[in-house]
C-alpha cells in the first residue's frame, strides 16, 4: 500500500536542476496525484537555496533544501545522510530519483538503510491496487520486468529521458524548508569532479543526436556528422566500435555500457544496430539509419531508413537542411 508522501531526489548540476530530476518530480506529481498525497522534492547541493521555485513550478508542495559547501557534488555517505534525514522527515511511502550515476549511488545505500528494495532503471510507473508497480528494462532491452514491491518506501531510480519533465499546469510556491546537515564520519573523500571537458550538451539531454558507428571510418570523418548535428542544433553520439577505436570519448557512446538516450531525433550513421546499441537509443522519438548495408539491422526498428554511403549521404542531407533552415 502506498502510505505517506512521494518524496523525490532533484539532483543538481551546478546550481540547476538536472533534467532527469525535473522529469523525476513530474512523474512524482502524477503518482502523488493518483494516491492522493503530497509531493516533497529534497534539494540538495550548494547555492541551490533560490533555485527551489522551479521544482514548485514541476509539481513539488513541499522542497526540503540541505544547501552546505560539502554538498556541491555528490558525496556517497553525506547525500545517504542527509536522504536519511529526508526520510526521517517525510515518512514517505514512495522515494523516486533518476537513475544516474549519482542516484545509482543513492538509492541502494537508502535502501539498506530503511530495509526495503529498490527497482532500478524503470521506464514506467503505475498504481495498481494501491501498490506501485514498476516496469525495467532486462535483457538488454529485449524484456520488460513489471516489479510490484512489497516492503514500503517503495524506491525506484527513473532511466533518464523515459519519462516527460512537464511543469504543472497550476504552478505553485512550494513550502520550503531547510534539512539540517550534519556532516557525518565518512572513510570517503571527494576530491575534485572534473567534468567532461568542452561544452558539449550532455548527450542525454540533448534533443537531436547525429550518431556514428565503424562505418565512419576514422576520426577524421566525424566533421561530417558534426556539422549536421551543428545544422538541427544537436550533438554527436557513437557507437562502442568508434568508441573502442578511439575514435570517440566513451562519453559519447551510446547503448548497454554507454547512455541511454531518448532525443526528439537520433540519426544513426554507419551503425549496424546491435542489441547493445539498440538498448540505447529505441527510446528515441524518431529514429534515422543510413547504412549502405540494407540487410543492416538498424533498418528492422528504424522509422526512416536510408541505404546509402554515409560519405554521400550526409553532406547532401546537411546541405539540404541549411538550404531548408535558412542556415
Ligand atoms: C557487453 C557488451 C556491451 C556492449 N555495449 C555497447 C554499447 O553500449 N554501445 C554500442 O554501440 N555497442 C555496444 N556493444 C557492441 C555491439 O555489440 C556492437 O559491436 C557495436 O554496437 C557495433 O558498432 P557499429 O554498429 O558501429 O559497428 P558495426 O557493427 O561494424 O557496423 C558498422 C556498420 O556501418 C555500415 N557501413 C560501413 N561503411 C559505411 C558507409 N560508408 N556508409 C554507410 N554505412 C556504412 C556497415 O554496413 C555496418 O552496418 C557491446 C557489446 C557487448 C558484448
């Protein structure tokens, strides 16, 4: 049964709210919603303090903020100490996080702590009978597990870009209230968090992805995809071959043991579209192949496909685009 709040982690990048998280609270809100309770957002970070409103904006009643210099990046035993505190709180019936690197992190340490069970990466929430039912991906993608969880808090980390981040339709001043952070003894100590080098928008926020596989050829050949992704606004992804030949950053790689991604529009060029690719990037809204190979995989779950070389290709549909944008 699911008794007390829906209390959900917004993890903060800097001092914003991850898209992930803004997807977290809305689904937080629908839930809350359907059982008929309230939703409390827990803020942590630093210099996070004014940013609170906009998770009001996304559904939260309630936003808990522990703002202190310890916690401007993550820290495994300060961020379980003060969701503890949350929870201690709260008394919520449900706890909701994104599934990145951080609430991975968290989630299982809070849940040692409270002795119940967490459903990891799920891609769809519902209320049945009044218990919470979450549906994860398993076998790479292949199957879909729907988890219904006996012990209460029912914790459950959301897969980035699975669910929408929605502002509320009535827009609210959330109730603020400050967490008290107490620095606890850790064996841990987070030195520094180097984040990706360059500016480059993070692959699982973006909303269009020009993706390349073995079929580019060399690192060189890239220019190509980055100036279509450059045309529609987007970034360049890859496949773990382009990866595993240093023709990429691994931050650029999509699939199993890369990011899981869901743009507006994902052009995969020269990919064959393994399972382990495929896992990655089926979430997104519409998806482009172009393969010279049409017995290539890619074309099985693909919405366009076009079989051709991507050295022709691609120039001629960025040259199109720009013509067509204005560009
Ligand atoms: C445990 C495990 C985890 C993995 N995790 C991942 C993961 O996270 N992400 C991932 O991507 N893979 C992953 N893989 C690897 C995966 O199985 C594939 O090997 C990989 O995705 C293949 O990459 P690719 O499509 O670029 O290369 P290939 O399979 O070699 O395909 C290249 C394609 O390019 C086409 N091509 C060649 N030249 C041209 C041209 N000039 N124009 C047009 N098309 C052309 C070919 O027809 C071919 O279809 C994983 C594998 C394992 C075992």
């Amino acid at each position: 049964m699911v008794q007390g709040p829906v209390l959900v982690f917004a993890e903060s990048l800097g001092q914003d709210f991850r898209k992930a998280s803004l997807e977290a609270v809305t689904e937080g809100k629908r839930i809350a919603g359907i059982v008929n309770t309230s939703l409390v957002a827990v803020a942590i970070g630093n210099g996070i303090k004014d940013r609170t409103s906009y998770l009001g904006a996304y559904g939260a009643d309630t936003v808990l903020v522990a703002d202190a210099p310890e916690l401007k990046t993550f820290h495994p035993d300060y961020y379980r100490t003060v969701g503890l505190e949350a929870v201690r709180k709260v008394n919520p019936g449900v706890i909701l996080m994104p599934a990145t690197s951080s609430g991975k992190d968290l989630a299982p340490r809070l849940a040692i702590h409270l002795n119940t069970v967490v459903a990891t990466e799920a891609t769809k929430l519902d209320v049945e009978h009044d218990r919470l039912v979450a549906t994860r991906p398993v076998y790479a993608g292949k199957a879909f597990l729907r988890v219904t969880m006996k012990s209460s808090p029912f914790i459950a980390t959301l897969r980035p870009n699975a669910f929408n981040a929605k502002q509320a339709p009535s827009s609210k001043t959330p109730h603020v209230e400050e967490l008290q952070f107490n620095k606890p003894q850790s064996r841990m100590t987070v030195h520094e968090y180097h984040a990706h080098a360059g500016k480059k928008m993070d692959l699982t926020e973006a909303n269009v992805i020009v993706s390349g596989g073995r079929g580019m050829g060399g690192p060189e050949n890239y220019k190509i995809l980055e100036e279509l992704a450059e045309t529609l606004g987007g970034v360049v992804g890859a496949s773990r071959a382009s990866v595993d030949a240093g023709w990429r950053p691994h931050s650029d790689q999509v699939g199993q043991t890369g990011r899981t991604v869901s743009p507006t529009l994902y052009i995969a060029c020269g990919i064959s579209g393994a399972i382990q690719h495929r896992v990655g990037m089926i979430n997104s809204k519409v998806i482009v192949a172009i393969n010279k190979d049409p017995e290539a995989p890619i074309f099985g779950f693909a919405d366009y496909g076009i079989v051709g070389d991507v050295f022709q290709v691609v120039p001629a549909l960025t040259n199109e685009l720009r013509r067509y944008l204005g560009k």
